[in-house]
C-alpha cells in the first residue's frame, strides 16, 4: 500500500515506481501553498503553467510564471493542441531546464502531462488538479495524452509527476454537473476494490450530492488511495492496473459515439452499470450488483441509460477500437461483484464478452 505521513507536514499518499515517489499531498488550503510546492519539486527551473481557459480566468495560482492556455472541454484534447501548446512553449525560449505544472480537471492534466512527457524527450511536471474527477482519477498514476479520430487516449506516454497536490476546498466552486463526474469514478474505485468505501458512499450519498466538505474529504482521500495501490502494483498497466478501466469500455465508446457530448463521468456512470449487466448476463458478474451499483448512481444524480438518440449498434461498433482489446475480441474490465474483480488470473484482468450478447445487453439500456 502506498506510504502513510510520518509528520505533520508529510504527503498524504506516496506512489513508488520505477523511477522513484510520486507523493501526494492533500488538504484544505494547499492551493494557496503551490510556490512552496514548486519550489520544492521543481526548485531551480522556469515554470511554465498550463491550463484551460476558464481555470486560468478564475484561480489564482500564485507563481511566477507563463501561463499556457487552450480552450476549455475535452474536445481540445487533440494532437494539434498538444502540439500548439508545445510550439508556443517553445517560442517562450523554455529549455531542458523547465518545469511544467497542470492546473485544471483531468483534459489539463492529460493535455499538460503528454506535453512535459515529450518536451525536450520529457521534463518534470506537478499535477493540480481542481476538478473532482481530476483529484481521484486523471492526476494519479502517470497516465498522460490525447484522442484521436480512431478512439480516446490512444497516443500518449506514462509520465509519472514530481507530485500531486489536492485541495478540495477549491470544489466548492464546481458546478453541480462538473460535481458527479469524479462521483462516478469514486463509485468505480469502490465497485472494483473496496466494498466498505462502497457501503460509506451508499450511506453518505445525500451529502455528497451536497457537496459537503467535511463528507468529501475523506471520500477522496480513499479514492485515491485504492488508484495509488493499484498503480503501485502495475506501473504500465501490464496486468492488474487494467481493473481501472471498469465502464470505460462502454464509456469510451460513448463518448466517441457523441463527440464528447456527453461528460467522462456521467459516460462511466452508464458504463458501469451496462458493464454490470454484461458481467451478470455471462455469468461473471453475482446477480443484484447490477441493480445495487445503478441505485446508488442513481442517487447521486448520475444516468445509467444511454442518452436519447444514442443507437446501441453505432456504441458497439466503437468499442472496437477500445485499447483493451486482443486478437479481435472486445473485452471488459468486470466486477465480479461489490468490490471484487472477475478474470484475475486466467483472463489478465480482463473477459471477453461475444458480440452478439454485448449487442443484446447494450440495446436494453436504449
């Protein structure tokens, strides 16, 4: 498990790897820190910060440095972003010798991370994430890049940062709608790893719809704990880390279905529960967990169908082009239930469903 703090001023979390820790931070408060972050992680070097459009017009950073910006959504997630960020970069005269620092939700820190992994063949990079889903998914474990026509993150590079520094009291600003797409990651963390935070969301999920920060905290906290562990076990996703892609087979595929009309979390929230439906209808998956985790999205305000004018077939035939696939099979990562995930051992974490019952589960969330 990755490392707990020894002192007051300690990193909540630490992530070892290949090439060393990845600590993170996290705590009311440590926006209004990140010079000190900086200067501890990325001492000595010119910093360039990068982040959307609509962060950089409302949070205030504090550091002295560049700020990079691109129009906000995932639809700027592209090669010709990344490489327009990288050319202005460039003209900046930034060198070897500079740092970057991703402030934003999960587009920044995938967009920042796929620069400063191919900036002068790699610089360092600090993760700030300020959106939920950000803070328990995109800023932890190294994964970095962008879409393209064929499909989502297929071209990009492990990049591991310096550090990840969390401050939950800047959600208070979020939108209601930007609120539920990190809710629906924490409920796949929980679904694939730990029924007992399953259970703490079951019975707090009126006040996390609230928003209330004394709930989501700790909530986060265990979140990015169950990715840390998982991420310190599989680096490059060689195995075990696969788990983490539960729903997002589904959601990948939706997402592309629609031009990234609808949202990454509301996706994964569908994803999971049609994921679920797979998993039970091919006998991987105990009967009722379907209906447990589609109650509890449910509550949380997140939809579990597909939305209206989105065709089941135009859904299966983006799954194929889905990262996790092999040999022409599409496979999913599946619950085997509440915490638990099914193919371990004899599948790598993942199971091939045949197409014509993906088919017939999909079109009953039609």
């Amino acid at each position: 498990m990755p490392g707990e703090p020894t002192s007051p001023g300690s990193p909540a979390l630490a992530i070892r790897h290949q090439t060393g820790t990845c600590p993170i931070h996290l705590g009311v408060g440590l926006l209004a820190r990140l010079p000190d972050f900086v200067a501890e992680y990325l001492a000595g070097r010119r910093i360039a910060v990068i982040a959307d459009a609509t962060v950089a017009s409302v949070v205030d950073h504090g550091l002295d440095a560049s700020v990079f910006t691109f129009p906000a959504g995932e639809s700027s997630k592209t090669r010709a972003t990344w490489a327009d960020l990288t050319d202005r970069i460039l003209a900046t005269g930034y060198g070897r010798d500079s740092g970057i620092v991703a402030l934003g939700g999960g587009v920044t820190g995938d967009l920042a991370g796929f620069v400063a992994a191919t900036y002068h063949r790699g610089i360092p990079l600090l993760q700030v994430p300020t959106s939920l889903l950000a803070m328990v998914d995109a800023s932890i474990g190294g994964k970095t890049g962008v879409d393209v026509p064929a499909g989502k993150n297929l071209v990009g590079a492990f990049h591991q940062p310096q550090a990840v520094v969390i401050d939950p009291g800047v959600l208070t600003s979020l939108p209601s709608t930007q609120w539920r797409q990190g809710l629906a990651e924490m409920v796949k963390h929980a679904l694939i790893a730990d029924p007992d935070h399953f259970a703490q969301l079951e019975h707090s999920r009126e006040q996390l719809v609230g928003g209330e920060p004394g709930v989501i905290a700790p909530m986060i906290r265990r979140s990015v704990a169950i990715k840390a562990a998982i991420v310190e076990s599989d680096e490059k996703e060689a195995g075990r880390r696969a788990m983490l892609n539960a729903g997002h087979t589904v959601a990948h595929a939706l997402e592309l279905t629609t031009g990234f009309a609808v949202g990454h979390g509301d996706a994964v929230a569908i994803g999971l529960v049609i994921e679920c439906g797979l998993g039970e209808a091919s006998g991987s998956t105990t009967h009722g967990t379907r209906n447990r985790v589609e109650s509890l999205l449910s509550a949380l305000g997140l939809p579990t169908r597909l939305p209206a004018g989105v065709h089941p077939e135009a859904v299966l035939t983006a799954m194929v082009s889905d990262k996790k696939n092999r040999g022409g099979e599409i496979r999913f990562a599946i619950a085997s239930g509440v915490g638990a995930m099914a193919g371990e051992d004899a599948t790598g974490w993942t199971v091939a469903i045949p197409v014509d019952l993906i088919r017939r589960v999909v079109a009953d969330f039609a």
